[in-house]
C-alpha cells in the first residue's frame, strides 16, 4: 500500500503537461463528430471501449481485482459522478463552443481544492489559495457577462451551455474527493478507472437511447479518428495516468498544471473549430487560470 505521497519530479511534471495538452483537446474532438455521432453517445461508447481495453490490461498483467471487495461502492459512486459529468459536458456542447466549455470545466481543481480543505488536514488552504478561489470565482462571473452582449437566443444558449460546463466541473470535482477520500485513494489505478468508464458508458449509452439517439449509418473520417483519440489518448492512457499519479503524488502539486488544461482548450477551439473569443470571455479566462494556479501554489 501506498501511504505517503511526494512532491513532484521532472518525470511527474513532464506527464501531467502531457495530460493537459490531451484533455485541453477533448471538446474539440467531441465537437467534431457531433454532426455524425451525438456527443452523450460518443462519450457512453469511448467510455465502453475504453473500459474494455482496462478490463484486457488487468487480464494481460494480472492485477488484482474483484467485485467483492471493499472498493466497489465508492467504485459505483465516482462511476455515476463520472457519467453525470459527461452527461452535463455532452449537453452543454449543443449550446456553447468547445473554448468555453475547456474553460468552465476546469474550475473543476476550484471545487475539488474547496472540498479536500474541508475534508483532509494535508491538503489544507493558505491565504493564496483562497485568493485565487476569488479570482477564479470572479473570473467566472466575468466570463459568463460575455454571452450578455450576444443576441437574444445566443445568450440564452450560451447561458446554458456554460452552466453546464461549471455543473460538470463541480461534478468532477465530487469525483476527485470521493477518490481521494475513499478506498479508492489506495486502489489500483485500473480498479478505479474500471468503475468509472464501466458505470458511466452504461448511464450515458443508456441516456443517449432513451433520447432516440443512434449510432450513424455511416461513419466518416473525423468521427472515427476523433473516436478513436478519445477512446484510447484520453479515456484510457489519460485517466490510467491520472490515477497512477494521484497514488504517488500529492493531489494539490499535480493541479498546479491544469491551469494550462483551459488555455490548450481555448486555443484548439480557435485554431480548429474557429471559436470567437469575446474581450470579457479572454479576460475571465485568464482570471480563471491564474485562480487556479494560486489555489494550487503552496509554500516549500
């Protein structure tokens, strides 16, 4: 067992501006393939595949795991977290663009930071994490104003979309402290990673069928490569990642990075999706970011 986690090295460091540059172009990929495949679809099917691919990998290796064991509530828990998540994010994407989207979702650090002060003595606050809880907080409401200078129904959606975005991001959060708090923080990474994409490919597949929603008759090139991405780039070496480094590394040192996470979503959306970025919007953004770097700068 794992108990004590350390600071990061240039190997950790090195991995997580990896993680970033992968997650920072998730929406564009689910963006993408909207017109062909719906997004809650993608999100149950890659999350199914990927699912698979763990279930293949503790078969080759030979990791422990059971059913039975003391894992499998909290495994259920963050597994239906999971799937709300990704429920809110693929609802959110019919309203608003994949920047905003990258930006609102990753206030999730915001949240999980709030939540593990309250709940684990190790991960208590300073005074610079709570001022960058305002920033970012501020950044928000800045952002949001944005939509305001939009016509009518382009507020509306927008409003929409980016609500969602900070519900999933809340939701994300509740699965980062739930890891963290419960078994599952000394748990294979594949143990953790099992329950979340088996629990939420089965509610979101199950959602997106009791929409009318179906797989296409026809499938084109962007679809199944931005499939493909994120089945095996981001829903099964990413998160596989992510649960081995927050086994060995303090939670708190490795969201320093997501910061960037929003700012490689922004400019993927700008570069490959033609996103317009308002003044207001860039403003919070950057608000935004630099809250959640202070919320994660703590004192040598």
């Amino acid at each position: 067992m794992i108990a004590h986690r350390k600071n990061l090295d240039g190997f950790a460091i090195s991995l997580m501006l990896l993680l970033c540059l992968c997650w920072g172009l998730q929406q564009v990929a689910v963006k993408l393939a909207a017109p062909v495949l719906s997004a809650s679809m993608q999100l149950g099917l890659r999350s199914g595949l990927a699912g698979l691919l763990v279930l293949l990998l503790i078969f080759i290796k030979k990791i422990p795991f059971s059913l039975r064991d003391k894992h499998f509530w909290p495994g259920i828990i963050a597994g239906a977290l999971f799937a709300l998540e990704f429920l809110f994010i693929s609802l959110g994407l019919k309203y608003t663009t994949a920047s905003h989207m990258s930006v609102f979702l990753y206030t999730a650090p915001i949240f999980a930071v709030l939540g593990l002060h309250w709940l684990i003595p190790a991960e208590r606050l300073q005074a610079a994490q709570w001022l960058g809880i305002l920033s970012a907080f501020a950044g928000v409401a800045i952002a949001f104003s944005g939509a305001f200078s939009s016509s009518q129904a382009d507020l509306r959606d927008m409003l929409i979309g980016d609500s969602f975005g900070v519900v999933a991001a809340v939701l994300w959060a509740a699965t980062t402290v739930t890891i963290r708090k419960s078994s599952l923080s000394e748990a294979e990474p594949t143990t953790t990673l099992f329950y979340q994409l088996t629990v939420g490919a089965v509610i979101l597949l199950a959602f997106a069928m009791l929409r009318g929603e179906h797989f296409p008759a026809q499938w084109d090139t962007t679809s199944v490569l931005s499939l493909l991405f994120q089945t095996i780039v981001i829903a099964f070496a990413s998160y596989l990642t992510w649960f081995w480094l927050m086994r060995r590394y303090l939670v708190s040192r490795l969201s320093v990075f997501s910061f960037l996470t929003p700012l490689f979503g922004v400019a993927a959306g700008v570069i490959l999706m033609h996103d317009p970025i308002s003044p207001r919007f860039a403003m919070g953004a950057i608000l935004v970011c630099g809250g959640i770097l202070l919320v994660n700068f703590r004192r040598t």
